[in-house]
C-alpha cells in the first residue's frame, strides 16, 4: 500500500531519525515541511518500508528518499506521487543518498547522469576559525535584487526565495555584490551553509574562505550544529573548511533520475 503519510507518523520518523545519516531529508521533515509531501510504502501487515518525499519551489523536481527497509520499493512510489502531482513523464529528478541507501536503491532508478559524490561536513572547532574579515559585511535588505543576481550567475540551482529571509554576508567593490554566501537552512535546531561564491574577476582572493568563516561564527552562535555540502571532487573546498573547523560527517550521492515509468536497471 502507498499513501500520503500522517503528521503523527511524521513526527515518529521525526524522534527516530538520525540526522547527519539522512540530512536531506531530515530538512523536509522540519525546516523544509510547509513544502514537502510525503508518501510512504507499507507492507501488507502496515509496517513502514521507506518513504518517498516532493518538495516544492525549487526550479528543478526535488525529492527525498528515505528507506527504512531494504524492501522498499522506489518505482511503485514514484508513480504515484507522479499521478498524484501530475508530474511530467519526461522530466529528470534528483535527490541525495548515503552510502548504505545508494547500494540497494540506485538499481532502482534510471540515471540521467552518473552519480557525483557529495561530502556533509560539520562545524566541530569554533578556535579554527580566523578573526573576522574587514571587507566582509552582513548585507541589508536592499542587496536582496544584488544578492539574487549573484546566485543566478554561479548557477546555485538550489537557491530558493525562502532562504532572502535568511542572513547573507558578502563583500562589495565598486558598488557591486562580488561574493556572497547565505544558508539553505538557519534556525536553532540547525544551520546549513550554502549559496556561497565569487564573481569570478574576483577570485583567489580569500573571499570564499571570508565569507564562509563569517557564516560559520554568526551560525555558531544560533546553534551547535552547523553543516554544509561539498562535491567530493573538489578537493580545495574540502580542505578550506577543514581548515575552519569542519569535519567529515558522511559520504553521500547526488542522484538525477528519469522520472519516466516502470524502469529497473539491471
């Protein structure tokens, strides 16, 4: 049987889940919620196998996996939240898996691109982080139309209205918004960075390694748990935060997969 879940049985995931092994969709459950549906799989006798999770507003068709037993079956959810949504047949979705999740259910899904690696990291030595940097400032409302041109041209595709209500710390030269950083979650259960980057006339010149520090301290002081995403492949970016204070926390995959029917791969 596959249905939309209950709030009760959200919140029972809720008090059992383990965050740092299931990160993304442990944000759908709480700071992500008012977004996300949720339709779950349950066998014949009504125990819960996995659940699959739809979030809206972003550009892209967003969903969260959660597999509570290796029985789940991902194809039979997908279609039905495809019906119920009235998802198109030819578009491509994408979410993220840990290590254990993508063994067993990435035969399950149709790539459109080969997986890519993605580290979570997590904040552990606020004394790594250096003094605060005098060309980074907090930006004030009016930078928002800057700051949303900033995103638009490094292509953060994750960007969504919803996180402008966030803070945003960034560097100006000329008048002009040449790096900004802001987070994908802040509230004080947990942070989240993201939306960091440099114009690229700009580069190599420590606003990165600036603005991720500020984020960070502004961040710690709201709460203890404070992560961010990084590509496996980038090497430097990984150092650079394990350089103020972050430390390895799980191996996860960005998975983009047809959303067309009835596929297995063998």
């Amino acid at each position: 049987m596959i249905r939309k879940l209950m709030p009760e049985e959200l919140t029972a995931i809720l008090n059992t889940i383990d965050r740092d092994h299931h990160f993304l969709y442990y944000s759908y459950l709480t700071a992500r919620k008012h977004n996300a549906q949720h339709y779950g799989q349950f066998t014949d006798e009504g125990e819960l196998t996995g659940v699959l999770a739809f979030l809206k507003g972003l550009p892209f068709y967003a969903f969260s996996a959660y597999a509570v037993q290796r029985a789940f079956q991902l194809q039979p959810v997908l279609s039905y939240i495809k019906r119920q949504l009235q998802l198109p047949d030819q578009a491509t979705g994408s979410f993220i898996l840990n290590e254990q999740e993508m063994a067993y259910l990435s035969a399950q899904v149709n790539f459109t691109r080969p997986p890519r690696g993605l580290i979570l990291m997590k904040h552990m030595n606020l004394k790594a982080l250096p003094p605060q940097d005098e060309r980074v400032q907090q930006l004030a409302s009016f930078s928002f139309p800057q700051i949303e041109e900033l995103m638009a041209e490094l292509n953060t595709m994750a960007f969504t209205k919803e996180e402008l209500n966030y803070p945003f710390f960034g560097a100006l030269a000329e008048q002009k918004l040449i790096a900004a950083g802001g987070y994908h979650i802040y509230n004080g259960d947990y942070a989240e960075l993201g939306n960091i980057g440099t114009n690229t006339a700009w580069r190599r010149q420590g606003y990165g390694r600036s603005i991720s520090a500020e984020l960070t301290r502004n961040a710690r002081a709201l709460t203890p748990n404070v992560y961010l995403n990084v590509l496996e492949e980038n090497e430097a970016a990984i150092r650079l935060y394990e350089s103020l204070g972050y430390e390895r926390i799980c191996k996860q995959y960005i998975v983009e997969f047809s959303l067309e029917s009835g596929y297995v791969r063998q």
